[in-house]
C-alpha cells in the first residue's frame, strides 16, 4: 500500500510503498530518534506494531520526526505570539489560530486575507502543509502572518 510521510525539516511529502504486516519502525531510521504519528491523532504511534494494526491504511498521512510538539512563533507586524501544535498540524491550523480570536485577533472579514510565510520567503506557505516538515534543528518554526497582497495577491 502507499502511504504519504511528512518527514521532519524535509520541506515536500513523500508517497512511500510499505506492506500492510510490515512494522511501523520500518519508516525510521534506528539511532534517529525519530517518532511516527498519524494524521489528526496527538499520541504516536508505537512503532514494533504492524501499520495495519495502528490503522494506517492506502494514502493515509504519516508523520515522523523527533517533536512531539511543535512550538510555532508567529509574528505580525511588532508583536508575536506562540502556539504549539501536534507534528501532524496544518499551516491552515496555524492560520486559524494566528488570526482567530486565541491569536491576534483579527477583525473576521480581514482574516481571509493574510497568510503565513516563513520570514524572508519569497512566497507563503499552502494551507495543506504540514508543520513538521518546517522543523529544521528545535522543536520551534518561526512564521510570519502577513497580507496576501505582500506576496502580489
């Protein structure tokens, strides 16, 4: 079966071909410290059980990396603010928090219209992607909540 692995700091998901019976552990490399999780659960996943018996099944999103939470530092115009997630957390979960009610506090008809960027980056990050792939070398990414327009729309 294929399964999609976010994989920690790697930027981009790698769809990735694994026997049903075959161990979780597979996915790591020993020594790496690595952990497994999947999508939308905050615990790991133990990983000498089968993927069929963690309920990991065709095109299901798998995540792995050493955070088991992942503090995002998200800053807009002089203020910042920090949050912390699960690995398999969204960039669109971020955004919901950044300019919700528990963030900054963003008027509702303005909140469509900001986005998340790595500092420096020429273009914002999708929606879709997943956090922990951002994580370079601590549990911590730092963004940028920014307008839309800054990007040229």
């Amino acid at each position: 079966m294929e399964i999609i692995v976010h994989t920690e700091s790697s930027g981009e998901a790698e769809i990735v071909t694994v026997e049903e019976t075959a161990l979780v552990g597979s996915l790591v490399v020993e020594g790496s410290g690595h952990r497994v999780w999947i999508a939308e659960q905050v615990e790991e996943v133990q990983l000498d059980l089968s993927f069929v018996a963690v309920g990991i099944g065709q095109h299901h999103h798998v995540h792995k990396g050493r955070c088991h939470e992942i503090e995002i530092d998200v800053r807009y115009e002089t203020e910042h603010k920090v949050h912390k997630v699960r690995p398999s957390a969204t960039v669109g979960e971020v955004l919901d928090w950044a300019v919700g009610d528990t963030g900054f506090h963003l008027p509702s008809d303005q909140r469509p219209k900001y986005v998340l960027a790595v500092p420096g980056a020429q273009d914002y990050l999708s929606a879709d992607l997943r956090v922990i792939t951002l994580v370079e070398t601590e549990c911590r990414v730092h963004l940028n909540l920014l307008p839309k327009d800054h990007f040229g729309g």
